[in-house]
C-alpha cells in the first residue's frame, strides 16, 4: 500500500509557498504523492486553488512524488483541453501525474458552468472515451452526445503509453462500471477494511460488457486523519484513520488492517490549520510510518528500498 498527502485545502491566503514547502516535505519524509482536490468552486473548508495548476508548480519543486486530483470534477471540464492539459503534467513530470475524476457531490459546479447536473454521469462517460481517444490516436476521431472532433491531434503527446493513469471515484453502480471502462484504479472514502472485498464483489457483478477483469482494477481511498495534539477544522467524510482520538499506535493499526486487505493506496487529509499541517506531516512521518508493517524485505513501508 502507497501513501499520499493531500494538500487540499490550498487556500489564496496570503502564504502562496506554503502548498510547494508541503510537498517538498511529503518527498523528503519518503512518502509517495501528494493529491490536491478539484472543485471548481468554494468549498467548506474555502477557497481552493486549481489543482492542474497547483501541481504544475509542485512538479517542479519535486523530483520522485506521484502527483495526483482527488479529485477532479469531470464534468465542468472540456475533453479536448482537460486533454491537453493532463498530457502536458504527464511530460513535465517524467510522467508522474494520475488523473483522479468524480462527477461532483452535488452537481453545484455543472449548474454554475451551465451543464445540466442530471447529465454528469453521461458526460463523465463520454469524456473519458474522448480523453483516451486523444491520447492514443493521432489523428483522432470522436463523435458523442457532448462533444466531437475530426483528424485532431492533440496538443501534447502523452509522455505514459495511452496516457496517464486514470482513477475513477464514486459509490453508485454507474461509477464503478466507469472505472471497470476506463480506470487503473478505483478511489472511494473512507472506505474501511471490511468494505474492500463488498467492493471487490459488487465489480465482479458488474463486470459484464465491460470487457474487463475486475481483479486488475486497483482500489485506492481518501482518508481523513486528525493526529493526536492538533485540532481539526471543516468537513470530515466516514470514520477518521484512528478514530477521535488518533493515537499513532491506532492510525498505524487502521493502515495496517487496509493494507491486508488489498487498499492499494490510502491519501490522506489532515484537515488541521494550515499552518499547523506541515507539523501534521511530521507526526505521520515521525510517529505513524514507523509503526507500519513493512510490505517486504529492503523497502519502508512506503515501499521505498533502505
């Protein structure tokens, strides 16, 4: 199992370096990626800044960290350019970039971009099959509901062979047939250790016509995690990693029990201060990676050779 920090939220308040000092910690202390989400618009917590740009700048203030949109609300972006622009962050970052997609909680973005909120679920679908047209075929060709385009050539050619990773978010049945279709991995929230194998079985179930095996689709979650001695401020989703009180010995326990049971990558969010979360970052460091099981013999629990 893979561990991310979210950077979200990364907020315009007066302190612009302060997202590029957390990512460049997150690389030093070992871990695997940063993530930022992708609203378009404010959220609880507050304002948030562009994902696909934020992580442009974090591309080049790191050299090793996967850099990932958990994630990025599909439906509000055109195929053509979200294309481009995911093409472009996978050559600048030696492709180190994973497109992670939603369609939005609530269908609040698509109304102010003047889409219709009950079409989400269809133009997430066929935006993925024109962003993977145009990632692997020169010219390209695509004919939909939403969008067309003839004898196009992207752009910026992806750096990854078909294009960066995909990982697809949501609950709903039409979700995870999305990411049977067109996903490396699935990413849920909070999703617990004894939720994995339901989800495992609900793919199975779903699988038909997708021409997919269902085992070959990883499954990823975002967690929230409050670390013992810091307060937490805005929205939580599920069960934080180690419960109320996130004694180290507790979150460690929870990866642990996530990690047998198949989670593929956990990204965490430390909804603190924002001034307090680069000591977050050191807590999980310092207190709760060396309490992890190590995968195997030569790597960190990170699964980075020592």
């Amino acid at each position: 199992m893979q561990l991310s920090v979210s950077l979200s939220p990364a907020r315009p308040d007066g302190c612009p370096g302060r997202a590029l000092r957390i990512a460049t910690a997150v690389e030093r202390l070992g871990f695997d990626g940063v993530s930022m989400s992708g609203q378009v618009l404010e959220f609880p917590e507050g304002s948030s800044l562009d994902p696909l740009i934020l992580l442009s700048a974090v591309a080049g203030a790191t050299e090793r960290l996967r850099l990932l949109t958990s994630v990025l609300v599909l439906p509000v972006h055109p195929p053509v350019l979200l294309a481009n622009q995911a093409a472009t962050l996978d050559v600048l970052t030696g492709g180190r970039f994973t497109l992670g997609i939603g369609v939005g909680a609530g269908g609040a973005e698509c109304d102010a971009a003047g889409i219709a909120s009950g079409d989400r679920g269809r133009r997430a679908d066929e935006y993925l099959e024109a962003v993977r047209t145009l990632w692997t075929r020169r010219p390209a060709h695509f004919t939909g509901r939403f969008t067309e385009f003839h004898n196009a050539r992207l752009g910026a050619e992806p750096l990854t062979p078909g294009g960066p990773p995909i990982w697809v978010g949501g609950r709903s049945s039409a979700a995870l047939r999305r990411a049977l279709r067109f996903a490396e991995a699935w990413i849920g929230v909070g999703v617990g250790a004894g939720d994995l194998p339901r989800v495992r079985a609900r793919l199975s179930r779903l699988v038909n016509g997708t021409g997919r095996d269902p085992a070959t689709l990883q499954l990823n979650s975002v967690y929230f995690v409050i670390p013992e001695g810091f307060t937490g401020t805005g929205f939580l989703e599920g069960r934080p990693l180690g419960g109320s009180a996130a004694t180290p010995a507790r979150v460690a326990g929870d990866l642990d029990r996530l990690a047998e049971a198949g989670l593929g990558w956990a990204d965490l969010i430390v909804p603190v201060e924002p001034d307090r979360l680069l000591d977050a970052v050191h807590w999980l460091a310092g207190e709760v990676v060396p309490r992890l099981e190590p995968r195997k013999d030569g790597e960190d629990p990170a699964g980075h050779p020592v």
